[in-house]
C-alpha cells in the first residue's frame, strides 16, 4: 500500500513544481488566438475524458470563446500533479486522486463529475489458479498506486473480506502490469481497461480474468488555483456540448478518441469499452458520498490527514462553473 511517507514524497513533488512554474508564469496568464483566453487541460483516462478529446479533435472550444490545449498524462494522478503544479488550469482525474488531494489540504476545486464506469478486471494468469477474489490472499498484486485503480483493488478485496494487508501490493505503473504478469513478478494485477487487451496478447493461452462490478469510478474535471471560473464555465459548456456529439454519432465520437489517443489506443479497444461509459457532466449527491466513502478508505489504509466527513469534502465542490453552463446538471446540496 502508499505509505505515508511515500504519499509526502508525491506532495513534496507537486509543491517544488508548483515553485518551478511559478517564475515561469501561469498559463493563466496567457493569451489565446484571437484574443480568447488560454486554458490549459490536463487529461489521462481518453475514455472517460472522451467529451474532452471529442472538443479538441472538433474544435470545439472556439465556439465558447476559449483556446483549449489538452496533454495527456499516463494517470489520473499525473494530471492532478499538473494541477497542483501549476502545468495546468483543469485536469481530468480519477476520483481516488482527487480525494486523496483533498485530504492534504490542497487548493483543488471538483467542478463536474464528467463519467461512470465499473467494468473492472482482475487480471491473472491460469497457472496461478486464482478463481476468486479470496484466492489473493498471500499473492502479489501489481496495482498503480495512488490511482482509482488502486481502490478497485481494495473494492475487490472487501468482496471477500481482505485487505491490502493480506496481499503484497506491488507498485506498477499502468503498463507494466501487462510485463510482470508475463515474467510471473506478480500473481495478478488491476490496471486501467486500455491494457486489457495488452495483457491477454501478452500472456496468450495463459490469460485470465475475474469481471468486477463493485466499484463506479469517477473521471472528474477539477479546478486548480489559476483557473477562473468563467473559463471554466465555458469548458463546461464545451464538454455539454462534446457529450452531445458522443450521443448522436458515437462511432464518430469513437474514431476522435482515437485519433486523439496518437496510437495510444486501438480502435477495437474503444469501440468494446466506451460504450460502457455512462457520460454527463454532473455535480450530484451520489458524487459526495461516494468521495466521503473513499476518503474513510484513504485515511485508514494509507494514513492520511484530512477531515473525511462529507460536510468537509463537500467545500471541495465548486458547482458554480457547471451552474452557469448548465443548472440542471447540480443537484448537490
């Protein structure tokens, strides 16, 4: 598991580039063309971030008035780091990165939840005869840490009364799981959906898997301290209108992820998986008790500070943005 004194490493890491680019100038300090202003988005997940890859492969941004630069990060927890640090205005981050920022005090806004998904896989190998979740006890897990991947594992675990402290927990980053699965490093692994099919390539006859339903993740937009809320809005209102599009022609929303992705992703891949996204950028009760259930989880399995309850977690909502995007859309009270 992340261990408190690995967790202060990462916090010390956003906090020197937050430093760094500070004498560099912030991107909100920047013009866009003609005259628009500049924001800078920082993405991982390409499928549950698609309103925002469908916007930048459209061009949609202009028509809200904004120069939109989107960069894509191996994690959710990259891209918050971007944030945090100053790289970025907004970011596309799983829900677990976002909780555990919260829990340190760090100026960070969720301004929508943009997509669900729980179609998760426990990946393994056929030699290891891991037939159900209770069969991880005592093996080795690699699981990119500090990621929602990283509480889908603890949600397959509590499936069968365990915890992190029954299993080695190895930490991966996402394609690597694929690797140490082939050579035997680990028993089984979690690992974001886009290295499914690299796994199953990679492991051949020997592949196998066990489907998990228990956990929604949450890809957010969050906010960082340079970003205002009326280019937000008009972001917000740029991704309305990309999941609009993603409704109407979703195999043609499907090819701009890919084409976004710059090899990154297969077109077989998305056209199994975005599908079981469900898209609409919302700021809902189910949203906050899902981040107080989470953070209860966070403080007592990596120890960290924090209020947990849900009137503190709820000041992290910002519904201002998607308000003035689209007031139907906030349901939080």
């Amino acid at each position: 598991m992340l261990r408190p004194r690995a967790v202060a490493a990462v916090l010390l890491t956003a906090l020197l580039s937050t430093v760094a680019t500070a004498c560099a100038g912030s991107p909100s300090d920047k013009a866009g063309s003609g005259g628009r202003p500049a924001v800078s988005i920082a993405a991982s997940d390409h499928l549950g971030g698609a309103p925002v890859y469908v916007a930048q492969e459209r061009g949609l941004w202009s028509a809200q008035g904004v120069d939109a630069t989107v960069t894509t990060h191996p994690t959710g927890r990259d891209a918050l780091n971007a944030v945090l640090g100053g790289q970025a205005q907004l970011g596309v981050v799983g829900d677990l990165p976002a909780v555990t920022a919260a829990l340190g005090g760090r100026e960070l806004r969720i301004v929508a939840d943009l997509s669900r998904f729980s179609d998760w896989r426990l990946l393994t190998r056929g030699d290891r005869s891991i037939t159900g979740f209770a069969a991880l006890k005592g093996r080795k897990v690699g699981v990119p840490q500090g990621t929602n991947v990283e509480y889908a594992l603890s949600r397959m675990l509590a499936s069968a009364q365990l915890t992190a402290a029954d299993v080695t927990v190895v930490n991966l980053a996402p394609n690597q799981v694929p690797s140490a699965l082939a050579r035997g490093d680990i028993d089984a692994g979690v690992t974001f959906p886009g290295f499914y099919d690299a796994t199953r390539t990679a492991l051949g006859g020997d592949y196998a898997e066990l489907p998990f339903t228990g956990y929604t993740a949450r890809t957010l937009l969050v906010a960082g301290p340079k970003a205002d809320k009326e280019t937000t809005a008009a972001v917000l209102r740029t991704v309305l209108g990309a999941q609009r599009e993603i409704t109407a022609d979703p195999a043609g929303a499907r090819k701009a992820v890919v084409t976004q992705s710059k090899g990154t992703l297969q077109a077989g891949y998305v056209d199994v998986f975005q599908p079981r996204y469900t898209y609409g950028a919302a700021l809902s009760p189910e949203l906050l008790a899902q981040l107080e259930e989470e953070a209860g989880w966070a403080k007592a399995a990596q120890g960290l500070p924090g209020a947990a309850d849900r009137a503190s977690l709820q000041r992290y909502l910002d519904p201002a943005p998607l308000t003035a995007a689209d007031a139907s859309a906030v349901t939080v009270r």
